[in-house]
C-alpha cells in the first residue's frame, strides 16, 4: 500500500509537474515568419498552452534537437525554431491551429507537415530530416 502511495508521489513531483511547470513563451513573429520563409529556411512551429504536459514534452524535444545539436546531420542555422500560446486568436488563426500541441513545419513557403499531439522524439526528428 505504502509502496503504491510512493511511486503516485515520486510520479507526480519529479514526471508530471517537471514537465508541466517548463518555461514557455511565444516566440512567434509574424515578421522573422515571413523573413525566415523569404530567406528559404524550414520553418518549425509548435504551439502549446499553460500547464498543458504534452506541449512541454513537444517543446523539449525540439529544444534538445536544437540547442544540444541532437541531430548531428540537421543544421539548425538553416531552421527557425518557433512556438506560440495557442489562446493567441490572431496566430491560431493565422496558422490554421485550433488544438496545443499542434507541430507545424514550413519548407518553401508551403506547410509540408502538419501533426497533433505528438511527443515521440524519433517521429519528431524523421518529420525534420524529411522536411530538409
């Protein structure tokens, strides 16, 4: 019983809130949008809501393919990375997003993959590889 009782705890306090409580903000702009498509980038859009535990797991895959070069064989300069509230009407909308935790990925100024809810950091990284 106690046993049950500890691994609940041990679940929610170092699994659950972890994930829950990352920092997130909006870092689209619909001005390095358009100049990050115009200068022919891949573009990566992620969009999340607060206290939403999928959404940070999204956000930390992507986090960890750019910032610790997880994909040895993706040059991130040629990636913009950006991610957005979506309660934000104006991106939503933009985006044609209506659900957190939608991945959106841009090549040539054309949405070339779109998925909802997904978390796998392989199916995250092949989406990437075959996006570049």
């Amino acid at each position: 019983m106690f046993k049950k009782i500890f691994i609940i705890i041990f679940v929610q306090f170092f699994v659950i809130l972890p994930t829950i409580s990352m920092e997130k903000e909006t870092t689209f702009n619909k001005k390095l949008f358009d100049k990050a498509q115009s200068d022919g980038k891949v573009v990566i859009v992620s969009s999340w809501i607060k206290y939403c535990s999928s959404c940070a797991s999204q956000m930390k895959v992507l986090n960890k393919a750019k910032n610790e070069g997880k994909l040895l064989d993706i040059k991130f300069e040629n990636i913009e990375y950006f991610s957005f509230d979506v309660t934000n009407k104006d991106i939503a909308n933009l985006l044609n997003v209506k659900f957190q935790t939608t991945l959106l990925i841009f090549k040539e100024n054309k949405e070339v993959y779109r998925s909802l809810g997904e978390t796998t950091e392989d199916l995250i990284y092949e989406a990437l590889k075959k996006a570049i």
